[in-house]
C-alpha cells in the first residue's frame, strides 16, 4: 500500500511525504484508515520552526507532526479482540492516511494508543478529543471544589477545553486571550466570562474585582510563555495554585525573585500539567494516580456527545494535507501575510 504522511523537511517546510506501507498484519495488529487528525498548533507549531530540525532523526515525533487521529479499521490480525472490520477509532498516531497498530497498550510506546469510539459521535467532532485530553490534565491536577475561582490563560484550543472542562466540574471561570476572536469564539462555547488580557494591569484588575481581592483559587497557563507564566503568580489568591498546561519554551530573561518571593510569602504552589504523566490504560495503573488518559477520553466523549462539551465554533479550518505548509505558515503567524487570527481549530480532511 501506498501511504502518505505530513513531514518537516527543514525549517518551516512541510511537505506529504509518500511511503510504502506492508499490509500484512501480526496476530494482534490493526490496519486503519486515517479519516480526519487535528494539528496541536504549539507543539506542531515549535517543531515547523525549529531551526535545527533537519538534525533530528526522521522518524522522530519531532518531525512527523500530530499526534490525534479519528479513523476506520480496514482489516484486523487473526487474534485481535476489541476491534473488527469498519470500526471506527481515535488514536494518537501522527498526520498521515493509514496505519498500523497493536491493540494491546505497550508502555515502550509511550504515547502511541487506540480507543474505539462510541456510537453516535461524529468523527469530526470527536478528533477534537484530542486536545480536551490536553486540557484534562489541568483539572486533574487541580485541587478544585465546588465553586472555586479559576482564571485559564490562553485560549488556543487546550485553553478552551479546559476553561469548558473547569465549568462543567463546578468552577467559577474566567478566561482571557489576547485575540478578539478567540474571546468570542470562547464565548460561542458558553465559557460565560472572557476577558482581553493584552493590558496586563487591567487584566489583573479584572480578576481582582471579580474576587474580591482575594485572587483566583487557580490560575491555568494554557500558552507556555515563561514571562506570562511569572506573571501569573500574582492572580492567584493566597494558598492558591498556578498550572502550567502549555509547554514553556523558549528562552526568557528576566529576573524571577518577584515571583519567587510572591510564591513564598503567600504559600503559592506552582504544578507542572504534562499529559503524560498520566496512566494511558484504564488500570491497573503504573503511574502513582487513580486517572488515566482511556477513563479521561470516554468521559471527553460522553460531554461531546451530549454536547455538554462545545467544538463547533472552534472548528476554522477543514483541509486536505496536501496544504499542509499554508496551515502551518498561518499558525505561525503569517509568514506569507495569513493572519493568525483565523486559524485555531485546524483539522486535515484525508477522506
């Protein structure tokens, strides 16, 4: 089979790369047809631009981008259980029209998993899954109680899901972005108080108000951006905690002891947010917690299919991979004039 697949090769250059694929399958693996995948603009985004990424391995995730996929199973190994002929699945494979994939979870993989979707949900929709199991982190790290304050920073796709996801747990959020029309597609969402964060001193004042002075019971970084980061500290009330949901990168000069010593005089806890530090199968878990990513995607599916969960205003861009380079130039800003303001929800159409 002739396969194709969506790859970095060099900077700023995506390209579909075309490859042979054997079709003949182990006693336990699954060949599966990719019908839509979802591109995680901060991660895909970083590795497009990186300047050094013709020196990484080509079969790392690095430079064969995404890392959500909805698909169809086409054929199945002699001793596969869970899954048959025309079953439709969610898995972390990257960008590319057809794979194959082992159905017993296997640690060495890391990050490599299937899950067969529920009935009645619309695989464009549930593609979206991806990126609220990003945002799932953040509330699974989150001391939160009924009625907490929480301030989400950042309303990307990750943000939104998890200013979405800390509503329906019961919190009293507030979201904020720099860019109108991500406020307002949050609005669209039913995120009920967003909030234009580009002047930081009224952004502040604004939580405060809205707290009584007190500061936010949780603040959630949702961007990655070290001085941002630093500056959340001082939203969060007393005894209060920041997670950071976004992947910081990117060097950042600047002098932390304000911050340091904020975190210290006001008891301040400051929680890393990285997925994957969760447990991928729903138990017996090899991880310290009792969540893990398979019990957060069937409860992400359950709110997407009652529509507890919002996606449509969020969905901006259905594309053929073959545009995968002005995908990635209007993510990164406009490198050929895109505006960046219109590309958030950006799924690759490989039906």
């Amino acid at each position: 089979m002739l396969a194709r697949k969506i790859f970095f090769t060099k900077p700023k250059t995506a390209e579909i790369v075309r490859y042979k694929l054997d079709e003949t399958l182990g006693e336990h693996e699954v060949l599966v047809q990719t019908l839509y995948s979802i591109v995680s603009s901060g991660t895909e985004g970083a590795n497009f631009a990186n300047p050094d990424v013709e020196k990484i391995d080509v079969d790392s995730w690095m430079r064969n981008p995404g890392y959500g996929s909805v698909g169809k199973v086409l054929a199945v190994g002699e001793k596969v259980k869970d899954y048959k002929v025309g079953d439709l699945v969610f898995s972390t494979k990257n960008h590319c029209s057809h794979f194959k994939i082992d159905e017993r979870y296997d640690p060495s993989r890391y990050s490599l998993f299937m899950i067969k979707l529920p009935d009645q949900i619309e695989p464009i929709k549930a593609v979206f899954a991806r990126m609220a199991d990003v945002a799932m982190s953040a509330i699974r790290m989150a001391d939160l109680g009924l009625g907490d304050t929480v301030v989400v920073i950042g309303l990307g796709l990750v943000g939104n899901f998890a200013a979405q996801l800390f509503q329906l747990a019961g919190a009293d959020v507030m979201a904020a972005d720099l860019v109108e029309f991500r406020l307002e597609r949050a609005k669209q969402c039913g995120i009920k108080r967003v909030v234009n964060s580009q002047n930081w001193d009224e952004f502040k004042k604004a939580v405060m108000n809205w707290t009584e002075g007190k500061g936010a019971q949780i603040v959630v970084e949702a961007i990655g951006f070290s001085p941002v980061i630093a500056k959340a500290v001082g939203l969060a009330r007393s005894h209060g905690e920041v997670i950071l949901l976004g992947s910081p990168r990117g060097e950042a000069v600047m002098d932390i002891t304000p911050m340091l010593s904020d975190v210290h005089l006001r008891h301040v806890t400051i929680k890393g947010g990285l997925e994957w530090l969760w447990s991928v199968p729903d138990g017996p878990y090899y991880h310290p917690s009792r969540f893990s990513k398979m019990a957060n995607l069937k409860q992400i599916f359950s709110y997407l299919k009652s529509g507890a969960l919002v996606t449509e205003p969020l969905l901006t861009h259905i594309v053929p991979p073959e545009k995968c380079q002005e995908v990635y130039e209007g993510l990164a800003g406009g490198i050929k004039g895109t505006l960046r303001t219109t590309y958030l929800g950006v799924v690759y159409d490989w039906t």
